[in-house]
C-alpha cells in the first residue's frame, strides 16, 4: 500500500538526551499502524514531532507526499491529519456536542471572526457542521449524551468524546496517543472495536498504546521504538516472535504478548 503519512530521518534531542535517532516510518490509508515500545522509547515524541506539536533536529514528514512539518493543528486538519493526546483534553464545561463542533471549527476554511459577523456563507456551514456533528455522537454511541456537559460523563466516555472530536472533521489520517488508558477490559474492547470501525470507513490511523492484546488484535502493521530508535517493524504476528523486541521488554514477552 501506497504511503499516506511518510516519515523521514526525524532526530530531536532534549538537553543532551536523544529522543528520537533518524527515525522513519510510513503509515498507509485505510490501515492501523501500531507504535510500541517501553517508556521513554519515543513514541509520544514522534507524534509531537508529526503533529507540530514540537520541533525536531532534523528530519522530514509528509501527508499524501506534500511536507507537513512545522504546521499548526488546524492547518494538519486541515490537510486532513487530526490526533489525541495521552491526557484526556475535553472542554468540561462545553456540552459533548459543542466538544465534537470545535473539532470541525478547527477544519473550517472559514475564519473565527467571519462567523461572528455571520458573513454569507456562514450559516450554511454551521448548520453543516452541527449535522456531521450529530452524525459522529451517533458513530460513537454518545448521542443521548450530546447536551451534557462533558466532565459531567464517565471517564470512558469522555475518551470517546475525545476520539470523536478528531473524527468529526473527516480525516485521512488520525494519531492516537494511549487512547485506552485508564480504561477497564469491557471499555477497551469497545473502544478497539470503534477503531477498527474508523478503519473501515478508510481513515489510516497511528496508534500508540502500552495494551499489547489490543494492539496486536486491532493493527495491520506494528512499529518497536527503543531508546528513540526502530528496532523493528511488521505485521503483528512477525513482531510477536521478533526476538529483539522480546529482549527489548526484559523478559517481559508474557506481558506484552510477546513469545518467542
């Protein structure tokens, strides 16, 4: 499969300490490409570096072969990459359905001040966006929720407040950052279950988790990050008996489902 999201030498380095070592990676369309590793292997540190988050030492990063690095968040969405983040980030005090909206205003073409000065064109697009917004509460099972104010709902539900957020503005490609963290088994089987299903409509996803059973149950292609460098790459069932990744985790290849 051709490349969607395409990764080149990426090196950045923090006081002395290298993060990430001429790291590389393409993620394709319609595809879920699992990033793992121990803590402090780099993970999070490469999508901060894609999504602009942070600036790297050296590298490139292209979407759809066009240079993506350095762009703000609304810019990716606007090229079509949105993300999550390790800590949950929902507006608490803004209803679940306004929470999905923001992630459409981010998409908008259209600038803040033109919808408070209800421009031509604007209503139209509001109305759109309130559309695809109930459209994406509904995907996610969270329509009954959608006046609620969002710190208001379960901690399970406000990760899929979340995930629906950067759904809602219909990406190419979505990177997820421990998406099912702090969940218990029944909530991480729904929400793997969800991903699969974003798949399906042909979104690429990156996903970074430390559930090993839902990574290698859910991913079509699985990246090892160790101490900022990829030490190997490929379908689940090549890396759950790559004897350098079982090493990597010390041992721990029962944890991680990871045998030889």
């Amino acid at each position: 499969m051709a490349a969607l999201l395409s990764i080149q030498g990426l090196s950045i380095s923090f006081g002395g300490l290298t993060a990430l070592s001429d790291f590389s990676l393409e993620a394709p369309a319609g595809a879920i490409t699992a990033l793992i590793g121990p803590n402090g292997a780099g993970k999070t540190t490469a999508l901060n570096c894609v999504s602009g988050v942070l600036k790297p030492d050296a590298g490139a990063v292209s979407l759809d072969g066009r240079p993506v690095l350095g762009l703000a968040g609304h810019q990716l969405a606007r090229r079509g990459l949105t993300r999550t983040f390790q800590n949950l980030q929902v507006f608490g005090r803004m209803s679940v359905l306004e929470n999905v909206m923001v992630g459409l205003h981010g998409a908008s073409r259209r600038e803040f001040g033109a919808a408070m000065l209800r421009l031509p064109g604007v209503r139209p697009e509001e109305r759109a966006i309130g559309e695809r917004a109930w459209e994406v509460l509904e995907f996610f099972g969270l329509a009954a929720q959608a006046g609620q104010p969002a710190d208001q709902l379960p901690y399970g539900d406000q990760k899929r407040v979340e995930l629906a957020r950067a759904l809602a503005a219909r990406p190419r490609l979505m990177l997820l950052d421990e998406p099912v963290a702090g969940l218990n088994p029944a909530e991480t089987d729904a929400l793997g279950s969800l991903i699969v299903k974003i798949r399906e409509q042909g979104v690429g996803l990156v996903l970074v988790e430390h559930d090993m059973s839902l990574v290698m149950r859910v991913s079509d292609q699985v990246a090892v990050l160790s101490g900022g460098r990829l030490i190997a790459f490929g379908p689940p069932s090549q890396i759950q008996a790559d004897p350098e990744v079982i090493r990597t985790y010390l041992g721990g290849g029962e944890e991680f489902g990871l045998v030889a």
